[in-house]
C-alpha cells in the first residue's frame, strides 16, 4: 500500500489442510482489540490521517470527517456482532488539500502508530466490501521509519474484482513490484460483499496469512532474505483505509478515466452513497505459546 505495487504474481497457495480457527485468540494473549460498538472513533487507539498525504496516484484526499469515518449501531448491519466501523469515500468535486493538491474525492483512513504497535503475533478484522470496480481499501500493518526498510504486511487489499484478495510484503530489496504478494480467489458463490475474517500469523520465521481461518499463503524468513533483509522483527502498528483507483487498481484493470484505475460506473454509486468498507471489529493477539 505505502507505494505503487503492480499485479500480484502469485508464489504459489499454501497448503489448504492448514487451517486456523476464524475469529478468538484460543487462549492467547489479547493484546488489542476494537470491536466499534461506542458509536464514535477510539482516539486511544486510533489516529486519523489528513489530506496532505498522497501516495500511489490515488484519487481521495483523507479527511476526518464523520462523513468518511461513520458507526453504525449494534443491529443495523446483518451478519455484524455488534456496531460497525464504516469507511465511506464521498465524492467531493475540486476539494483543495492544504498543501494545493486537488481531488474530487474523499475518504477515511485511521491507524494505531503511536498508541498502538506490536511484534510477532496475529492480528484479525472481520470485513465486508462492495462488488466496486477501482475501489482499494486494506487492512495492513505497517513498521516506523523510512520505507520500506522497516517493512510492511498487506493483510487484505481489496482492488474491485469481488472474487479475490490479495496479500503482500514490502522490505528493502523487495517492494513496490514485489515478489510476495498474492491472490486468494473465493469458492463459487461466496465473495468480497460477505463477511469474511482476514488474518496474519507473523512470527520471527514466517508470515501466514488467512481467510475465514483457511492457510492462503505462507512467506519465510529465508525466502525473503533471497531478496533483502527481513524487516519483520521490528514493532508495527495497524492500519484501515479506503483508497480510491491509483497505480494498484490502474494495473489490475486498466481503466484510464475519468480517473485513473475508476470508471464512471463506480463514481456514480459513490455519488448515490453506496460504497463503503464495514469492519466488525479488529483484534491482535499475542505470539502462539509453545508446549
């Protein structure tokens, strides 16, 4: 996410007998947790990103706004446990971001830096997404410091094709057309527009990642030194944004206008307010015990 990443190549599934049970830590340590039921951001837990940052081409400016950082009450969403977080871009013609950048959009971006950040473990959201082509939100976690040395775990990155998700890992030697990222294709009748759970397991030897408990992809540590250092040993903090076309969508789909990577089809429902990302919760758990 923090830079232009190309079309996923896929390194290969992992096995799809491994499996890890969706949802509870099974006795672990319950480092973090939010499950949205307040009906208002958790500023201790949470920062909001402005509109000075761009990257990537994307066509929003992030704002805090409860027009793109909503909650919506335990009950109003089926299939939510409780409230739900709702990241909704809204179309807002010629919006000036202070520093002069113009955008016609905006949206919400929220992150733990500075309030919450860990090493080695597992962290959870429980998701939904629209069937929207060139939308581009993610759940991501994300090291402090200069980028990408410090490295970068794409838990979920959603581009507008509903039948898949996509995983990454960004480091110095292996980022932007990195070699670890991959696609996780749904079951026939199942998509993005359900609820899923989508998970990492990161620990000082290796990355797994999974969908609705199911093993879709594993990375280790000597894979990645292959390509560079491994940059995963160091504190990370959580990340949720809605992004809008850009460099990730523009090369999944080609679509040139009328904004990069974003056909009109798409601006016109977020237009009528149709489109937006709902989180259940997040939850990150400590590191496995060992016997």
């Amino acid at each position: 996410m923090r830079l232009a990443m190309l079309v996923p190549l896929s390194l290969g599934a992992a096995s799809a007998n491994a499996a890890m049970p969706p949802g509870g830590g099974q006795g672990r340590a319950l480092l973090f947790a939010d499950e949205f039921n307040d009906g208002r951001l958790d500023r201790s837990k949470w920062g909001v990103i402005g509109p000075d940052f761009w990257v990537n081409n994307e066509q929003q400016a992030y704002v805090d706004a409860p027009e793109t950082i909503r909650f919506l009450p335990a009950g109003a969403v089926p299939g939510a446990d409780g409230g739900v977080l709702v990241l909704q871009p809204q179309y807002r013609k010629g919006f000036k971001a202070p520093k002069g950048r113009v955008a016609d959009f905006v949206s919400g971006r929220i992150e733990s830096q500075g309030k919450f950040e860990f090493t080695h473990g597992r962290a959870v959201a429980r998701i939904r997404m629209p069937d929207a082509v060139g939308v581009w939100p993610a759940f991501w976690l994300l090291g402090n410091g200069d980028w990408p040395d410090t490295g970068e775990i794409d838990i979920m990155e959603y581009v507008g094709e509903a039948d898949w998700t996509g995983v990454a890992l960004h480091g110095k030697g292996y980022s932007g057309e990195t070699p670890f990222v991959d696609k996780q294709f749904f079951a026939p009748g199942t998509d993005v527009t359900q609820w899923h759970d989508y998970a990492v397991e990161w620990t000082p030897q290796q990355i797994l990642f999974f969908v609705d408990g199911a093993l879709t992809y594993r990375v280790t540590k000597p894979m990645v030194e292959h390509y560079g250092a491994w940059a995963f040993d160091n504190p990370k903090y959580l990340i949720l944004n809605f992004a809008l076309g850009g460099a990730y969508p523009h090369k999944t789909n080609g679509i040139d206008g009328p904004y990069q990577g974003m056909p009109a089809s798409t601006v016109e429902r977020i237009k009528r307010g149709e489109i937006a990302m709902e989180v259940d919760w997040v939850r990150v758990y400590g590191p496995a015990r060992t016997p």
